[in-house]
C-alpha cells in the first residue's frame, strides 16, 4: 500500500516571520498578509461591513501587524476606510484617542485641496 506523502506535511509550508533586517531594508508592506488582496480588506460600497470578519482573520495572522497599526494611526482615523492591522476607522480613532496622539499626516482634503 502506497503512503500519501501528503497527508504528512508538516508547518514547512507556512511563511516563516521576517527580520527585522528584511522588514528595514524592504519596507513592512512588502510582508503584509493583505498584499495584492485589496478586495479583502475594503469595503466594496457605502456601509459595506461584511467584509470585516475575514479582514479581521487576515490581520490576525499578519507578522507585520505592530508596524502596520503604527502606520494607520499616523493618518487621520476618518481617511482609514477598511481595516489596518486588524482595527475598523473607529477603532483606529480610538486607539488614537486612547494614546494621546493624533495624526501626524494631512487628510485627504488637505492633500487634494487647491487640486480640484
């Protein structure tokens, strides 16, 4: 009787986390679990909220997650639509709030402002 060789794989198959060497050198968005899965971690209209709970799981399992959330939370909470390291918008304004910070980049109106 033949053995299935697959049934016996073990974890090497699962990404291993990155250095923080790679991390510098490349930048954390080149280890994101969301990368090319945009349609995954957005709304795909106005008050769309299915989304969440599968972004969620994404996040979850993301090794550049800690970088990802510094990233969001240098934005304005209200410009971040989907989810960012596994928080929603309003999550991300609260952490704001909850650390005494606020953004530290313009807002979309800002930046597009005397453009259109």
């Amino acid at each position: 009787m033949e053995s299935n060789n697959e049934n016996n794989l073990t974890d090497t198959n699962q990404p291993s986390a990155p250095s923080e060497e790679d991390i510098q050198r490349l930048g954390w968005m080149a280890f994101a679990n969301c990368k090319n899965r945009t349609t995954e971690m957005f709304p795909q209209s106005h008050k769309d909220i299915s989304y969440i709970l599968n972004a969620r799981a994404i996040c979850s399992a993301c090794f550049v997650k800690k970088q990802c959330l510094e990233y969001a939370l240098e934005f304005p909470a209200a410009d971040m639509h989907g989810v960012w390291a596994g928080y929603t918008s309003r999550q991300l304004a609260a952490e704001q709030k909850r650390r005494g910070i606020g953004p530290i980049r313009p807002t979309l109106a800002q930046m597009w402002g005397d453009k259109y």
